[in-house]
C-alpha cells in the first residue's frame, strides 16, 4: 500500500472563511474568540475557543472537508 501527501484543495484561509460566516451568524461577535485551524486526516479543524478561561461556554467547533470547503459537521458551545 502507498501513501501519497497531497495538498488539500481547500486551503486554510478559506476553510477558516466558511467556518467564520456560519460562526458569525450564531455568535455575532467573534472577539472573545482564539481561532485555530489545523489540518487533520478528516479534513479542517476551525476550532473557537474563549480567550478568557474564566469565562463560561465556549465556541463554534468546525470540521471542514478539504477537498470541497463544506461543513462536514459542527458543535456550538454557548
């Protein structure tokens, strides 16, 4: 069996741009918010985590598919 690295077709900044339209539409304001974005076998993590962690709740959690920039799936905290 041979394993191939590819590039994803998808590429950060736009998986993190899919990810932020559908944030800003629950949350509103994203500031309070760390965001990471990591590439992962699945596809883009887009990860909202509170800068302040004696704040209670959290953030949107994204996986983005790599190939076609869609929302595989996604989790808010609130």
């Amino acid at each position: 069996m041979t394993t191939t690295t590819t590039s994803p077709q998808v590429q950060a900044d736009r998986a993190l741009s899919v990810a932020h339209a559908d944030a800003a539409k629950v949350y509103r304001d994203l500031t309070p918010y760390r965001v990471s974005v990591v590439l992962e076998g699945d596809g883009w993590h887009v990860d909202y985590d509170l800068k302040d962690t004696k704040r209670k709740g959290g953030g949107p959690h994204y996986l983005i598919d790599a190939t076609s920039g869609a929302i595989l799936s996604k989790r808010y905290e609130q």
